[in-house]
C-alpha cells in the first residue's frame, strides 16, 4: 500500500476489517509522506540550507520573507534570514540557534516531505531523539568550509554522534549535503576530501553505502537545491542530481497499519471544545475517529473525539501519520508525555525491567553493575540502573565472547539488563522497532543505544 492521505474526503463505510483496503482508499491519489531529520554540527548551516530550500520551493510567501529580511538586518544578522524560516521563537532568533524540532514541509515530484528539523547544540541532543525517532531519512548537513568540516567531525564536534545516534534510531537511509562549498570556489577535491572522510566513518556506524547520497551545495547561494547548479565551477565536474532529487529518490518505508493501535504521546495540550488534545506519531495500526483507545500505563480509556493531520481534521489516521488526537473519557492530568496509545484489547506491554542489546559509544568510566543512566524512550526520559551484565558479544557476529562480564567498555556489544524507575510501555524491537530503542544518557551525553529483546514481568 501506499502511505498517501486525504485529510478532506472521509469514507462513509469504516472498513475495519480490511485495514489495507481502508488505508488504499483514504490514501487516494495522494504523494506518499516521507519524513525527514536534519542533523549536523552546529553551525553546519541546516537551518539556513532548509529555508532556503523551502523559499525555492514557493513554501513562503515572499511577505514572510521581506520581513524576515527586515527583521535580521536590524539586529544585524542578515545572513540567519533564511534559518528564520525554521526557527519559529525569539529567543532561538536572538540566539542565532535552532532549539526545538521546528516543523516544515514541501513536495518532490512523487513525495510529500515533512522536515523534522534538528538543533545542533550539544545539549539539545534529547530533542534530536525525538526529531530522529520519528524520521524515516536523515539528512546530515557538513561544513565544507577548510578548518569547519574537520572541527565538526574530528574533533569531537557532533557530525559524529548525530550519525551514531540517528543509525540507532534505525535510520538506514541518508542524504549527506556537503554544503558552504561556495567558500572553497566549489573545489572538486574539497569535495572528495569530505566523501572519502564521510564514507570511513558512515560504514563504522553501520551505513551502507549503497543507501548515502552525497551532494555538493550551498544553503546560501541555493547552488544545487532544488535545480542543476548554474555555478560553472560545479558544473565542470559535478553531473549527479541536487537535493531535491535526492530526497525525492529517498525509499518510504512500508507503514505496518494491520498491527495493533500503538501511539506514542509527545506533546499534550488543551482544545478549544471538550476534551485535550494530545500529539505524537502513530506507530502501529489505524486510529479512526470514534475509537476507544487505552492509555497506558495508567490504563485508562478513552474515546477520540477528532483526529487532525498537518492541522487538517481527518477521520482516520494510519500508521506513519504525525496527528494530534482529541480525547475525553479520561483526565487530562493523569496523562503524560510517553504515555501510549494502544489497542484495548492487544495492549502494548508495560514493565520496568527488561533486557536490551548494547552498543556502548562513548563511557568515562566502564559500565558496571548498577550503572545509573536516563533512559530516552521516545519522547520519555527516566532514571534507570543497568541491573545486570548478561554477556559481552562479538561486534560483527553477535556470538558470545563473554558470559557475565564484570564491565563494559567503549565501542563494546552486550546483552545487558536495565531497571526503570516505574513501569513504562515497551515493545520488543522485533515486534514494534519504535518502541523497541532505547538510548542511554549520562551526564549530557549519549553513551549507549539499546534494542530491546525482551520484557519482564514486574
Ligand atoms: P545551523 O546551526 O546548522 O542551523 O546553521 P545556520 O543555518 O544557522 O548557519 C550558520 C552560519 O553559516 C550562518 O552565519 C549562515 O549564514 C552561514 N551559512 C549557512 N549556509 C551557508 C552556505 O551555504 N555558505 C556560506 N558561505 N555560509 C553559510
């Protein structure tokens, strides 16, 4: 099936018995949606890059921009223009940095692509979790700049972690923009100097290279975006496609929508009629207007009162979908962020002690028994203990190295078994992979990610 959506028309006859002739129909004529995060070091010109791509693309209107035109000269950052597209608050203005996912969209020639853009601020690594979480691409935006590029991958700058982290998200697919070549006169060895670095490490991380585009261009000048460069520098040597195509050759993955209701909650906010709202990505299943929903864990029932996709009421929602969902029939207050959305009757699991597989980045100090870390789950962030260190495996071949090792160490793979603080709704990764991740935080940094393989009862 395609992923395709009609906000507007819904079906009279709801077809629940047959989820993919249902989810065909809605869908219609529709470009399938593809979903994308922007990652890169700070300063790597993400934000720049994809205003600058949305204003090409007729995506705002030339009133927003002449104000934002005006706007940044008088605080005498003209050059941020374009990021201002993106960066929605003051403060990230005032700032000159992007803090939140900001939201943005625009079509290719077969795809409707929403952008979840990242922030590159160290510190602003859990927001990038939530952004990548939700991704189904990346798109990493490097510095080509002498002296940048290098500050941003080598020397501990986060072209690196956002790569690792957003491979553990489960990302496979990546466009990579080797972007400000304006500055090096679009030097083709420039260029090939950044993909023979990039191509190393993405393999590290576990990319294929057969799924990385790398595409010469700059956010700035709009050079190779949304057309053939007209720069003759670059077109002496670069014949490949520009952004857009990259993107609009991007594969969108199959949405499982036969499988039980799963929505994880990200946001919660007060409507304007009866009920609250809350938002979030469905990862599992269809959600149609009507349906009673349980929230876990507090295990409450709920009817959905209204559905809306892109700010578009619609009467159904499938799998893939961002929508935010009007409830009643539950409390407001007893409803949290990472609190999830299930099918009554098959209810998603809900535990505080389950096993993962590691991959371990980055540790000051060896993982030990009782290791105190904050686990990331989705939009979820809690306290937890690594309770128990089960094996130490072999990298490339899963086997077993070690049974119960007495540490962890850095770049090391181990079965591990974590406790959280409460009880929290989890999936095998086998079964349902968005909820199946985990990543591993101590101190502000990411030190590990995990899949989860199993789940106790608690
Ligand atoms: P972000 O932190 O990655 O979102 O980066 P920004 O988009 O805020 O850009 C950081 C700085 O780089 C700003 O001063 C931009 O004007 C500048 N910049 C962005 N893209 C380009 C580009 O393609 N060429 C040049 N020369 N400068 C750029």
């Amino acid at each position: 099936p395609t992923t395709e959506k009609s906000n507007q028309a819904p079906s009279k006859v709801k077809e629940k018995n047959d989820p993919n002739k249902q989810y065909s129909n809605e869908r219609g004529s529709d470009k399938d949606h593809l979903y994308i995060v922007v990652i890169g070091h700070v300063d790597a010109g993400k934000s720049t890059l994809m205003g600058r791509l949305l204003c090409e693309l007729g995506e705002v209107s030339q009133r927003t921009l002449h104000k934002y035109e005006q706007e940044s000269k008088k605080i005498g950052k003209q050059s941020f223009m374009y990021a201002w597209v993106l960066d929605e608050t003051g403060e990230e203005r005032v700032r000159g940095i992007t803090m939140d996912v900001g939201r943005a969209q625009f079509e290719t020639k077969t795809k409707k692509v929403i952008i979840l853009d990242a922030p590159g601020h160290a510190d602003f690594i859990p927001n990038m979790i939530t952004g990548a979480g939700q991704a189904d691409v990346a798109l990493l935006v490097v510095d080509a700049t002498r002296g940048e590029f290098e500050s941003g991958f080598e020397l501990g700058g986060q072209t690196r972690e956002h790569a690792l982290l957003v491979r553990s998200l489960g990302i496979s697919q990546l466009a990579v923009a080797v972007n400000k070549l304006d500055t090096t006169n679009w030097s083709e060895d420039r260029f090939n100097e950044i993909v023979t670095k990039l191509k190393i490490f993405l393999k590290q991380a576990g990319f294929k290279d057969s799924d990385i585009t790398y595409v010469p261009c700059s956010g700035l000048t709009g050079e190779n975006l949304v057309k053939p460069p007209n720069e003759l520098e670059l077109c002496k040597w670069y014949k490949g496609p520009c952004l857009l195509d990259v993107i609009d050759r991007c594969n969108v993955p199959v949405r499982p929508v036969s499988k039980p209701l799963r929505m994880s909650i990200n946001d919660i906010f007060k409507s304007t009629g009866t009920g609250f709202c809350v938002a979030g990505r469905i990862e599992n299943g269809i959600l149609n207007k009507g349906d009673k929903v349980l929230v876990c864990p507090i295990k409450e029932l709920a009817e959905v009162k209204g559905i809306s996709i892109n700010d578009l009421a619609s009467n159904v929602a499938f799998a893939g979908d961002q929508v935010s969902v009007t409830l009643s029939g539950v409390d407001m207050q007893n409803v949290s962020v990472g609190n999830v959305l299930s099918d009554p009757v098959q209810q998603v699991p809900v535990s505080s002690r389950f096993e993962a597989r590691l991959v371990v980045f980055n540790v000051k100090v060896p993982i030990t028994k009782g290791y105190p870390i904050l686990i990331h789950h989705q939009s979820l962030v809690e306290s937890a203990n690594i309770v128990k260190l089960k094996a130490l495996l072999n990298k490339s071949t899963g086997e077993i190295l070690k049974k119960k090792p007495r540490c962890l160490g850095n770049n090391s793979v181990a079965v591990v078994d974590i406790e959280v603080c409460r009880p929290i709704c989890i999936e095998r990764y086998k079964d349902v992979k968005e909820l199946g991740r985990v990543m591993l935080r101590v101190a502000g940094v990411t030190i590990a990610a995990g899949l989860i393989t199993d789940i106790y009862d608690t």
